[in-house]
C-alpha cells in the first residue's frame, strides 16, 4: 500500500487527483452556465401555464406575480429563483418577465467566476 503513494505511483496519484479536480469544475461549470438557467426558464414557464389565459395582459401580469411570489417563497423553487428575490433587475420590462441572478465558480487557485444572469419569459405565447 505505502508503494502506491512513492515513485511512478505517487505521480499516477497526482494526476488523477488532478483529472477528478478538473472533472469536478467542468461539471459545476456547466451547471451554472447551462443547467441552472434552463431549471430557472422551465420554473418561469410553469408558473405562466398557471395563469395562461386568464383573461387581458394585465390580468395576467397581475395574478402571474401573485404566482410567482408563491412560489418563490415555497420549498419547491431551486436556489437560483429563491436567490433572485435579493437581487435587482428582477420584474417587468413591458410585457417581458425578468428573472436576474448571479452565480459563481471558485477555482482552486485562480480567481472565482462570477456571471450575472438574465432569463426573460414573454407573457404572451406568440414570443
């Protein structure tokens, strides 16, 4: 056992250290780039499908963040939507929902990424 951790061993040891390490960052890199914000669309999405056709825009609009703040404030929300109550530029542009958030990567030995992100739902199904 001590011979796996010396000589050619040790450096097989290392390397693969290294491969999980850059496997591990690689993984959480496309989480928050992609998966997160698909989860953070498909959850805007479903609250819309709630509401849908409930009458003129602004009926909608209205009992859409009704809705939303529900559901933000449930258990069943992910950490991307319940972190986004904090953080500005999130609401109505027209009649576009903004949902903004930001998100993050520590690197071991480098600097962290950190990305804002954007994810915008029409109220209208034509968009």
């Amino acid at each position: 056992m001590s011979g796996m951790f010396s000589g050619k061993s040790g450096l097989f040891t290392f390397l693969l250290i290294v491969l999980v390490m850059i496997i591990s960052v690689v993984v959480k890199f496309v989480s928050v780039v992609s998966l997160t914000p698909a989860k953070v669309s498909s959850e805007l999405e479903e609250v819309f499908c709630r509401v849908e056709g409930m009458g003129s825009i602004s009926i909608l609009k209205v009992e859409f963040l009704k809705e939303w703040g529900e559901y933000r404030r449930s258990d069943e929300c992910s950490a991307a939507v319940s972190a986004s109550q904090t953080h500005s530029g999130n609401g109505f542009e027209g009649n576009v929902y903004v949902v903004s958030y930001a998100d993050s990567i520590e690197f071991p030995g480098f600097s962290t990424y950190h990305r804002e992100f954007r994810i915008e739902k029409p109220m209208s199904r034509r968009n």
